[in-house]
C-alpha cells in the first residue's frame, strides 16, 4: 500500500478500502462520464481559454497535488481561477472555515472570470481527466490537499478509504457554504456507508441542479 509522505503515521490509515473502490459497475460509469464530460470541455475549452487570458496573464490550468485513495498523491487539473502567485499570497487571506480546510467567501486572488468559473463550476471540467485516468470518480469524498492530510487525526484518514470525486455529499447538500471540516469528514463518512450505484446516480442528478441553479458556490 502507498502511503503519502505528508502523514505523521502510516498506523493511521485503515487498511480498508472501500467496496466502491473495486466496483466495475462504478468504474465503467467513471469512463463514460468522463468521455461525456471531456467532451463538454471541448466545445466550451476555447471560450473558456479566451476569457481566462483576456481576465489575467499566466496559465490556463491549474495543478496542485491532492490526496486520494489511500493517500495516493495525484496532480487535480482545473481550468485557473486565481491570480498566478496566490499560493503566495495565501497567508495575507484570512481562513474563514473551522478546521483542516481553507476558505474565504471575498477570496482577493480570484479573478473576474474565476468567479464566474466557480459559481458554475466550469473551472473543474479537466477534472474529468483525472476521472478518465483513474485518479478520481465522478462521485466520491472531497480530495484533500496535502497540507490539510499533515494535520489529520485517526478519525479522520477513513475518508481517504474511496476515491476522490468531482462531485458529493458536499457538493450536492453545502457546496461551498460548508465551512466546519468535521461537516465534510461526516458527509464523506455518510457517503462511504450509503454508497450504492443508485445513491451514485443521485447525487450526479442532485449535482447538476445545484450547479444549474448557482447554490451555496463562491
């Protein structure tokens, strides 16, 4: 099993992974959400592409190492939507959230379009190709940054059990207006123990109308 360097005790990690995670049913859902879902990226990519460099110079992408299953480090892409150097402006932000998390509703480091991005959730298209590789699901726990798994405590490390998602309980029943981590370690838990294909099915149909209606996103 690999383990990520960033925790403070392999001892931590249940040795369980979760029956989702092995599931061929759920894997060949992944492939064919992800093939629908790249294929929305490419017809939205160069509107996206455009807006992003007329709103403000650097890349396109933004990469950052996340935690998957069992700890596994794997690069998210999204489409970025903060200013190039806001790893470095991090600290001058104030963290509004309860927690190993980090969130601010007036973030500065977001750009015009980022918002815009945000609020529809546009800027988490290329995750689709981590979906497609195998890295993340469609539907699963959110995927932790390596900082916040370097202060987890035991309790914590079982949401790592499955595979990251583009989309779950947090998303359909808080979005960004959950803001306690304990919130998220309880819906991810919830999600671990409610899974089924249908339930998987749920929250994708739950998913799209809270991103078409704009709810709790910032």
């Amino acid at each position: 099993m690999r383990l990520s360097t960033y925790y403070p005790t392999p001892q931590a990690i249940s040795p369980e992974i979760h029956r989702s995670a092995h599931s061929m049913r759920k894997r060949c859902m992944d492939i064919l959400g992800a093939l629908l879902g790249l294929s929305i990226t490419t017809i939205l990519f160069f509107p996206i592409v455009l807006a992003i460099r007329l709103d403000s110079p650097g890349p396109i992408f933004y990469i950052q190492k996340r935690c998957g299953l069992q700890g596994r480090q794997f690069s998210i892409l999204k489409f970025r939507s903060m200013v190039t150097n806001a790893e470095k402006l991090k600290h001058l932000v104030k963290n509004e959230a309860d927690g190993h998390i980090f969130k601010n509703r007036n973030d500065p480091r977001i750009t015009r379009v980022g918002q815009f991005l945000r609020k529809t959730s546009l800027d988490e298209l290329p995750q689709f190709l981590n979906v497609l590789k195998g890295e993340m699901s469609l539907v699963g726990t959110r995927p932790p940054t390596s900082d916040e798994v370097a202060h987890y405590s035991n309790q914590h490390f079982q949401r790592l059990n499955v595979k990251p998602g583009i989309t779950g309980e947090w998303q359909v029943y808080g979005r960004s207006n959950v803001e306690n981590f304990d919130e998220i370690v309880r819906m991810d838990l919830n999600y671990q123990r409610k899974w089924s294909i249908g339930y998987d099915l749920l929250l994708l149909i739950k998913t799209i109308v809270v991103v078409l209606g704009k709810q709790g996103a910032y």
